[in-house]
C-alpha cells in the first residue's frame, strides 16, 4: 500500500520546538484510509469549542491548507474516497478532521471510546471534546486482544479495511491509546500516536526536552504505563529491524525523515 505522510497542524508552543501532527493518507484497495487526522476545517472556524483552552498551550497554527480534507484533494482525491479512519486515540489534535468524511468509518479501541464518549471519568470529559464527534461519526470499536504483532501482545489486523492494517492496544497516555501499523511495502510504519513524543525516548543518544517531557507527563491517564511503553519501543527501536520504521504524532524530524 502507498502511504503519504501529512502534517495536518502545525503547532508552535513556547518553550520548545514547533510541533506537527502526522497523519498517514494510505492508499488501501478500493478505498483511502487515514491514521488520525489531526486539525480540520471546523476548528478553524470555531476553535474556542472544539479545541478548547488547551490551544492556548499548543498555539496551532490552523491553516487550511494543513487539514486533511485539503490536502486529500490535492493530491487528485475526493473527500469521500476516504471511507477509513483509524484513530489512536481521541485528543483534539488527532481527531479534529473527523467532520470534514462524515461518511468514513471511524476505527478505535473500545476503551478509548468508554473513555471519552460513553463512560469518561470527571477527569476525561475535562480533557475530550464533544464536540469534535457532534457532528455523529460512524464509531466502530476494537478489542485488540490476542494476536501478538512484533512483541505486542494486543493487535488486532483490520482485515474489513485491508490486510496490512493493525491496530495495537498501548493504553497509557489515553486510556485505550493505540498505535497503528501499516505495511508499505518494503517496509512496516508503526504510527506510535502520542506513546512517545521525542525520538530521544527512542535511542537514548539525548534527553527529551523537559517541557515535552512536562507536557508528557502532565496528560497521561497512566503513567506508569507510558513509562513501559516507552521501553517496549525502545527495544523495539533498538534492534534494528530493517523493514520498520517507527513514528509517533507530533516530532517534525521524524515526519521530515518519512518523506525522505
């Protein structure tokens, strides 16, 4: 399968580097598939409600041009060819491009759903908007659970989607978090969501930069799980494996070295 690496939202938060959020636009058979969508359309026009005061933090630069919806056309798409979206969890800048494919099937962790939609906790409705899903997207739940991928116990292949199409249970910085892996041919892309923020959590050669690490910390549901997460894709990293490349959602080297 094809797989192009979008930014769909430039982000420039003080005190670190800017940020990106890198979605994958995949060519699958009969249909286009999305991982995540960052920001879309809506929040632009109404960032206060759907983004909320977190955007005070993360200073996303909401340009049309960088939502999904736009760049899908340009690339000679029609918005409705993207009849997939699979979601590693349900921040606002993962999933703020959902109203612009109101027919596409939305692909997510059941309890990540419980956590911000059905069942959230006084702390998750805090965190998620309603409004990013008012517009009633077509939700359809995992349980990843079983068929063990690379070391990961907890995968599931989206088979109604297209072979090739994982989706991996990493609960942690949400409380059903996931990462997506896509085969593109020569080689696997795991999309790590929000499980990392910095490659340095990755190869050890330096330290996250402490406001990322900060922010990090401050948002996870589990810590303690993060902190496991990070040392299974580090290990993962750190054996090499010449068919896999690993990114995660807001690292703009990690992005730049995917279009390379």
């Amino acid at each position: 399968m094809k797989v192009h690496h979008l930014n769909c939202g430039s982000m420039h938060p003080p005190a670190t580097a800017d940020l990106v959020c890198h979605v994958l636009l995949v060519e699958a058979p009969g249909s286009l598939v999305l991982v995540d969508t960052g920001f879309g359309l809506r929040d632009i026009v109404d960032p206060a409600a759907r983004i909320g005061p977190v955007r005070h933090l993360l200073r996303p630069a909401l340009e049309p041009n960088e939502t999904a919806a736009r760049q899908v056309q340009r690339l000679g798409f029609e918005r409705e060819d993207v009849r997939h979206i699979v979601l590693t969890h349900l921040d606002a800048d993962h999933i703020g491009g959902l109203a612009d494919f109101p027919h596409a099937q939305v692909h997510l962790t059941s309890a990540e759903l419980r956590g911000a939609v059905t069942e959230p906790t006084s702390r998750e409705r805090m965190r998620f908007r309603a409004a990013q899903w008012a517009h009633g997207p077509k939700f359809v739940q995992h349980n990843p659970a079983g068929e063990p991928w690379r070391g990961f116990a907890a995968a599931r292949e989206l088979t109604e989607i297209a072979p090739g199409i994982v989706l991996i249970a990493l609960p942690g910085h949400t409380r059903g978090h996931a990462c997506v892996a896509v085969d593109a041919g020569r080689r696997w892309i795991l999309h790590a969501g929000d499980a990392f923020y910095h490659p340095a959590t990755l190869d050890g050669r330096s330290k996250v930069p402490f406001p990322l690490s900060v922010m990090e910390s401050s948002v996870a549901y589990d810590r303690h799980r993060v902190r496991e997460n990070h040392a299974r894709l580090a290990e993962l990293h750190q054996r090499g494996e010449p068919d896999l490349r690993i990114v995660c959602a807001h690292d703009a080297s990690l992005l730049a070295g995917s279009l390379g």
